[in-house]
C-alpha cells in the first residue's frame, strides 16, 4: 500500500514539474517580442511544440475545472484602475503615466477588444501607402513594432527598441488606458476607437477562455467583471467617457466609432489619413482598405495574433485571435447579459458628456437602474 502512495506521489509531482517547468519554458520563449520577432517559419513550430504538449497538458486542467475555476479575473491595481496581472505592474502604470510623448508617437487608444489591432494596422497601412511589409523581409509581426505601453516590456517590442515606421519616422503605440493615464502632448496623435460594449464583453469573453484556458471565470462571473470597478482598464462607460472628454478639448485626439469604420472603411481610412496629415491616393486607400479587411487580417493572422502562444491558445480550437469583427456581435449574447450590461452603462453615462445615445441608443432604451 505505502508503494503505491509513494508511486502515485512520485507521479504527481513529477506531472506537476512537467507542467510547471513546460510554462516557464513557454514564458522564456515568448515574453516581450521574442516570439513576434522571430521568422515566420520558427514561430510557427514554435506553435506545433506548444501544441504537442497541449495535448496532454489541456486535458488535466479540463477536468480540474469541473470542480474548481476562478471566481474573479485576478486584477492589479494602480489607483482606480486595474489592469491583468503578470502583464502589468504598478511600475509599468507609474511609467506610462510619466512618459513624455514626442512628436513621432501615434497613439492607438481602445477598451480592450474594441478594434486595437484593426487600428494599428489601418495606421501601419497608412503610413507606407499600402504597402506595409509584415513579412519576414518587413516587421514579421504588428507586435514587433508596436509597443504595448503600459505592459511594456513584457507583451511586445519595448518602448525603447520600437522602431519608427514609414516616412515620416512615426512610433505606433498601443493602449487600453484610459485617458487619465495616458499623458497628452500636443505634439503626438492619439486615436481611440470605441466599439458597442455588449458587443466588447461577447469578444471579451472569447478571448479571455482562448488565452486563460479553462480555469478562467465561467461566463457570468465575467460578466459581473465586466460591470464593475474590476474591469481591466476601467469599466466601458468610464473608459470611453474619459476619452470623449480628452476628444472635445484637443484638436490632436480622433475619435472613432468601431461601427462606423466597418460600414464605411474607405471614408474612414481617409479621415484617419488626414488626421495623421499623411493624405492618399484614391489607389492607396484602396490598398490600404485591401490589407484593413477582415479577410485578409484573418488570412494573414500570424501577422496580428495580439498575445504570443500559450498551452491554452494553441488548443483552444474553435476561438481564434480575429474570430468575428461583426458589427452584430452584441448578438452573441442571452438577452439577460445585454440588459445587464445595457443598463450599467446606462447608469454609468446618466450625467456623462460622450453622447450614447447618437451612437448605441440601445443603451438609453433601458431604465437606468443599480447594477446587482
């Protein structure tokens, strides 16, 4: 009897060293652009040996999870904003905070999963006329020249190593913060992108069980995550009033509605162009449109996966990086959800400036009530 507790011990702690040992592995090889900056070629059977392991690895946390999953989203705390642990800190918030823009910074603002990666690559696109190179003989990847400020450098190329791209030697940064953190210049650009938040929680959720596995909250505990003070980055009404407010009292903020891109991208590709002083061709818009478009972005994904692989990502088969891009995504959703979210937003916005109603008047067609 004793053996057979000895054996099973020695097999579980050698299972768990494996899948310990396997994570930091994974963690070394991928961490800041390690991963974004490699040829194609390596990070793809970078991917395959991800996968292999997932193999075995998924499965024991499946069954864990029928007995055990996190409640709550584990958050980080800087002030009164949150943010995901081991991506952010205090020290990269306290940072970004104080970093001083320069006139060569395009700053890509978003909640997450509002369009940031379609931004980044409408603004690369437009930078080069159309003909942006992200193949092995470019940048290879969006994230090997876009900096992640606020996790930098743990999630992308650096702030320091980011090259300055196009013609007019420009650095396309990436963000989720809201504006009280961003420090305005007004020498730099900023462009946020809004998107409708039902719409946001349904890709916030897909991407949350792609990238945390099956230990991540179960769905309507991320939804009590998505209408609260936990929310990573701020909640959505706070977050987009805050930039609706830094939009009315500087000339240099764009503010975009994710809806209005997708039914008229060519309108928007030139609005953006002429904010960025960078006017195109009738030909280049059309380029640019080409390489912006849902198909292609999802043909060429290697090229835009916004997080490098983990054990969970590579097996989680039916969820990809660019999964949807619908303008009905809120749809994805029990009407329970909506209404919750809806209403929260609703009582978030009551005395906010951002004008809800021209733009998701959805959000007004619900009594504003105390969120449960």
């Amino acid at each position: 009897m004793k053996s057979l507790v000895y054996g099973a011990v020695i097999l579980l702690t050698a299972g768990l060293a494996y899948v310990v040992g396997l994570m930091v592995w994974s963690e070394l090889q991928t961490r800041g652009d390690r991963y974004f900056a490699r040829p194609l070629a390596e990070r793809r059977r970078l991917v395959k040996r991800l996968q292999w392991h997932a193999r075995y690895i998924r499965p024991v946390f499946e069954a864990i999870a029928k007995v055990m999953r996190l409640k709550k989203m584990p958050v980080m705390r800087y002030g009164q904003v949150t943010g995901p642990l081991m991506m952010c800190s205090k020290q990269s918030y306290a940072r970004t905070k104080h970093y001083q823009p320069e006139a060569a910074d395009i700053f890509i603002a978003t909640q997450m999963k509002c369009g940031t990666t379609w931004m980044q690559q409408i603004v690369f696109e437009i930078l080069h006329g159309g003909e942006g190179d992200l193949s092995d003989t470019g940048y290879r990847h969006m994230y090997a020249l876009s900096p992640w400020i606020e996790t930098s450098p743990t999630s992308s190329v650096s702030m320091e190593n980011a090259p300055l791209v196009g013609p007019g030697r420009n650095r396309i940064i990436k963000t989720h913060m809201p504006a009280q953190l961003i420090p305005h210049s007004d020498v730099a650009r900023y462009i946020y992108v809004t998107r409708h938040p039902v719409s946001c929680f349904a890709s916030c959720v897909d991407f949350i069980h792609k990238l945390g596995g099956p230990l991540m909250p179960a769905r309507h505990d991320l939804l009590a995550w998505y209408c609260s003070d936990d929310m990573w980055w701020m909640s959505w009404p706070d977050h987009v009033e805050s930039w609706w407010q830094r939009n009315r009292q500087h000339d240099n903020v764009l503010f975009v509605h994710y809806e209005d891109l997708k039914r008229d991208l060519e309108g928007g590709i030139r609005q953006i162009a002429a904010f960025l002083n960078r006017p195109l061709s009738d030909a280049e818009v059309a380029k640019v449109a080409h390489k912006a478009s849902f198909a292609y972005m999802r043909d060429h994904e290697d090229f835009f996966e916004m997080f490098s692989p983990n054990l969970f990502s590579v097996s989680a088969e039916t969820i990809r990086f660019m999964q949807s891009g619908s303008v009905a995504r809120h749809e994805d959703t029990e009407i329970h959800e909506r209404e919750r979210i809806l209403a929260f937003c609703h009582e978030r916005l009551a005395h906010a400036s951002y004008p809800v109603g021209d733009h998701y008047p959805d959000v007004l067609a619900l009594p504003a009530t105390s969120s449960p």
